[in-house]
C-alpha cells in the first residue's frame, strides 16, 4: 500500500502536482505554451482571474523554475517566459487535454494540436517499447523503480505477484 | 486570445480540471489505476486523508461518471470502481509521472510503468502523424478545432499567421 509518508517523498505525480497541482496554475501554463501569452496583462485578460491570485500563481511558478521573469526595453515591463522544466509540461497538458476531448467536448473537438509550418497533427501515445502502440485503457501496473524506498517496494511487489497469480495466461 | 468565457465553454483542459483539478482527485484516481485500491479504507490508509474530504472527493467522481460505486456481498460493504472514463485517464496520469521523474525525482525513479505478464515497459510519446516520435519540448501550437465558436476561432488564427510571417523556413 502506498502510504501517505510515500506521497510526499517519491511519487513522480505527487511531485508533479506539488508544482502545477492547482487548476489556475495548468491554465496558465497552458496560455504560456499554446497561446503566446508572456505578460501578467495577457494572463489576466485571458483568464480573467483575480491579478493577486495570478500574481501569487506566477509567483510560484517562477520559483518552482517553470518560469523567468524576464526584463524587456524599459517601455515593455517584464515577461514571464517558459524554461526547458516548464516547456516539457507539454506532453502531459496535450494528455489532459486529449481526455477532455474524449469525454467531455459534446460540440466537437475545441483545440487542435499542430506543428511546423505544415500543421502536422500531433497527439500523445501510450505505447510499449516492444507491443508498439497500445490503447489508453490498457491494463498498466506500477512496480517500484530504483527511487523506491525498500520498504514500499515490498508491499507493491507483493500486490503484483497476487494480482499475476490470479490470473490465467490468456495468450 | 482565449478570454473567460472560451474557459468555462470550450477548452478540454478546462473542461477536465473541472472533473479532475484538485490534487487528492489525481492522487484518488492514482491510486485506483495503479495501486488497485477500491475501498473507502483503502483511500483513506493510503492517502493519509480527511474522512470528510475523502468522501466529498469519492462523490464528486461519481457525480462525473468517472467512478461507480459497487455493493459487494452484504460484509463487505461497497467498493469504487472506475468506469471506463475513469480508467481512460491512464494516459494523462503516466504524462504528469514523466514530468515528475525528468524533473523532481533526485533519488531515481519511483515507479516504473509496466503492462502484461511480461512487464513490459509502456511510457507516454508525442506523435507526428507525418514525422512520427517528437521531442516532448517540441513546438506545438493549437489551432482551432469544430468545436470553437467562429468569433474566438479568428482571433487564435490571426495570431498563427503572425507567428509564421515572422519566421522565415528552415528546411
């Protein structure tokens, strides 16, 4: 079992959402990636969500290493702009948006992914480095990988041998 | 620019933080996915949460057709089971691991992704339909889809066609 002294040590989604778990923080960052926005006045227009919330958001996003605040001509003010931390979110912000597509966009798919000049389509993939592609509800376990304290890893490997002794090979 | 009422209207990362976007949601439904919890009590050891949130978060997800609440033989009690819209979240949850390992995992990786007897490992790939495999850093815009209402769709592709006047062909 995965317990709640796991949660705060070595669960890559906990650490995830430590930086970004907050809904106005993703939208941010979806603007910064997707819609160009670089300026506390774009992110405030856009969103419009209250300027001592989304100073307190880019605040933190700034000292999470996401963003830098940058100092443009004297005239222009300052821009948040995306580090390579912040730039990597892509995969996982095009994921959720992929569910929503799915689940919950009854007037059609709202957003397409592109890239390049040619506005190749792009989308993410679950896949097996030896089955190739899989389908998004394929059966996945999590195993405890070498950032597992050993006393964790013990009660997961042993959830993974009952769940395998339950079950027939089917193929 | 993508103002307040495209948010609430036609945005799919909007539209799943509001199923999804409270950070016990996520850790709910990881540990549902991954860790095979069903039971209240399973949420709640593991969590190390609230009794009170924990059930307001179940009820929420049940409310949004992501989970189901199961009555087992009459000692057991009831169990949550994800619906197949729930379990189709597999892909969004492994993304936001992958940031997490690439970026807040100092100690190794904690979890490894696993499918089948075999084991083998399954990760999350951007996917060029034309180029194949990119670089989760790649540079993806979103364009457009059915879904957005023309008056918002003009604004968003003004801003494309000055992204490429700007830049001259590099290939």
């Amino acid at each position: 079992m995965l317990g709640s002294t796991y949660e705060s040590q070595v669960c890559s989604i906990s650490r995830t959402l430590e930086v970004f778990g907050e809904r106005w923080t993703f939208l941010i960052l979806r603007n910064a990636l997707f819609a160009e926005s670089t300026r506390f006045a774009d992110f405030h227009r856009s969103l419009g969500i209250a300027t001592n919330v989304l100073a307190s958001r880019l605040e933190h996003l700034v000292e999470a290493g996401v963003m830098e605040r940058v100092m443009k001509n004297s005239g222009e003010g300052e821009k948040y702009r995306l580090t390579a931390r912040g730039r990597d979110l892509t995969p996982a912000l095009i994921a959720l948006t992929e569910w929503g597509d799915r689940w919950a966009a009854p007037n059609g798919v709202p957003i397409l992914y592109r890239h390049g000049r040619e506005e190749h389509p792009v989308r993410m993939q679950l896949v097996c480095d030896i089955c190739g592609p899989l389908d998004a509800s394929a059966d996945v376990e999590a195993l405890p990988g070498p950032g597992m304290p050993q006393n964790m890893a013990a009660g997961v490997l042993e959830r993974h041998r009952l769940r395998h002794a339950a079950q027939p090979i089917t193929r």
